[in-house]
C-alpha cells in the first residue's frame, strides 16, 4: 500500500457541520428572493429540497452536493424575472455570510496532519469565494496548499478534475492521497481518481449509502489521525 502523502477534502458536511451551515443559508436566501413572504418561500424551498417550516433539507435535496450552477438551475424557473447570473450572485452572497460550525476544532486537527508532512486540499461544489470566506473565517486558509471551487476552472464533484488539479500543484501522485467527503459526489471522485477515500457521517447521509464508495467510514474528520496509523 502507498504511503499517504496528500490528503484534500469536501467542505461543507466535511470540514464543517452541513445542516448548522445551509440550514441558515437556505433560510436566508430564501426570504431574500421572496421579498420576506414566507409561503413563497416555502413553496420555492420545496423546489431545492427544503423545508421552511422544519429548517431541513431532504436527503436528496441539490443543495447537498449540486453546484451553485444546478442549484439556481432548480431555482430559475420560481423566478422568470430575474436573470440567472443575478440569482447566481444572489446565492453567493448569502453563502458568504452563512455561518460556519466546524465538524471538530480544525486548526490542531490540521496542525498535526501537516506535522505528519502530508499536503492538504480542499474541493468544493460551493464557489471559489464563499469557500475561502468559509476557510478565512475559521482560520485556517493558509493550512492548505490547494482550494478549489466549482467554478476554479476544474469542474466539480463527482467528476475528479478538481482532486487531479491537486495533484498536480503537489506533484503527488494519486494513489497517495486520501478523497475525505461526506456525499457519495466525494467518494466517486476519489474513486475517479484513484484515490483512497475516507467517508465522515457529519453531512445528511448516512453510512449504508457512503459505505460502497469508502475505504473507510468515520464519525467525523476527527478520526484521521487513528485510521492513518492503521495503513501501514
């Protein structure tokens, strides 16, 4: 087996709580292109997967793990009158200032893989700008060598262009690095890749659908540590 030299990871249900993030989010945007009206909110909520009045998203919603790309796509025709790239941007703002929460305290966890020498990556169906908001607000943009939105020029998940632009900033070839995800997007572009690939249970789905696309299933990113000092 192939030393672990890379490690890159999905952000959101990964590297940082799903629902404590987009439940907000969803919310707020919502409300914001329904002008305050609750019951077109709820009622343009059911198009992505959300319900207003639990504050949850359905297990299949796009949001999960589409592009913004394909979430305005779903949302475009609630909105005959405003242009896409507005509601585009819209959705970027709000993702912005969604709060984060992250999964475990992230600066030690990254700290000590960084001491293991490993090069760390981040790939993401968010945007490039609201993802580096996310990484600056919590500190710990510098602890990566790599970060990648949807729109950076690579494509998005489950596609593995994202994850082959990581090794070749690195140099590292694939085989040695870890896809760590908590959507069955992740861990099929890990496999796309041929990449290891480790599944965290802090987004919305569960362990029996990550299971079949994992090398590994953990609590949270957490974890790692313990599971690398078992690939030897």
């Amino acid at each position: 087996m192939s030393p672990i030299k890379g490690m890159i990871f999905d952000k959101d249900g990964t590297l940082f709580d799903f629902a404590a993030t987009w439940e907000a989010w969803a919310e707020a945007f919502l409300l914001r292109v329904c002008k305050g009206d609750r019951a077109r909110a709820s009622e343009v909520g059911s198009s992505i997967g959300f319900d207003l009045e639990t504050g949850s998203f359905d297990r299949d919603s796009i949001v999960i793990a589409g592009t913004p790309g394909e979430v305005v796509a779903a949302l475009a025709p609630q909105f005959p009158e405003i242009r896409q790239d507005a509601l585009l941007e819209i959705l970027n703002e709000e993702a912005e200032l969604a709060p984060q929460a992250q999964a475990v305290p992230l600066a030690p966890l990254l700290t000590a893989l960084r001491d293991r020498g490993l090069r760390l990556g981040v790939a993401t169906n968010d945007a490039h700008a609201p993802a580096l908001a996310h990484l600056n607000g919590a500190g710990v943009a510098d602890f990566f060598d790599f970060i990648a939105g949807f729109d950076s020029g690579h494509g998005g998940k489950p596609a593995p262009g994202q994850l082959l632009a990581f090794c070749d900033a690195t140099g590292l070839d694939p085989h040695t690095v870890v896809m760590v995800g908590d959507s069955t997007h992740d861990l099929r572009a890990g496999r796309a890749a041929n990449m290891r690939t480790v599944a965290v249970l802090t987004g919305l789905a569960d362990a029996a659908a990550l299971t079949p696309f994992a090398d590994a299933v953990l609590p949270d990113i957490g974890h790692l540590p313990a599971w690398m000092d078992t690939q030897v």
